[in-house]
C-alpha cells in the first residue's frame, strides 16, 4: 500500500467515523487541537488501524503522533516492515 492509499484511507474514516469536516483534514493537522478528538477517540483510531491496515497501534507509540502527517507516516513506516 502507497502513501496516498493510505491517506485517503485515513482522511476517509476521520470524515464517516469521526465526522469531521473534510476542510479541516489537513497533514499538518493536529489531532485534538485542531480536529477535536479525544482519548477514547484513539481507541477507536487504533481498531480502525487494526482492522484496515493489519497494524496494532499501542499507546506509548500513539503518544507520538501528534498530528495526521504523524499518523500516516507511522501507518506507512510500520507497513515497510511487515
């Protein structure tokens, strides 16, 4: 899977699960300032990622994503390794 794919996958749940406006959807934009989410938001973040991508996100690895370009770059970083 491609970064774009992977975005779009992204940006795609964030605007159905989360219903976020597709105008705030940026890669510089920061999850909770910016886009509202919140900690039992991450969880459902982290199914999703699980159930679209195959990958399992722990909290100490989400503590580092602060932002979306933050998260695709984790998805699309772990999905090399597999």
């Amino acid at each position: 899977m491609n970064k774009e794919d992977i975005i779009k996958t992204i940006n795609s749940f964030l605007v159905e699960e989360f219903e976020i406006d597709e105008s705030k959807i940026s890669p510089d934009a920061h999850l909770k300032n910016d886009l509202g989410l919140e900690s039992l938001d991450f969880v459902d973040i982290a199914v999703i990622v699980q159930k679209e991508f195959g990958l399992t996100l722990k909290g100490e690895e989400m503590t580092g994503i602060r932002n979306l370009q933050d998260l695709y770059d984790y998805i699309f970083n772990a999905l090399q390794k597999k």
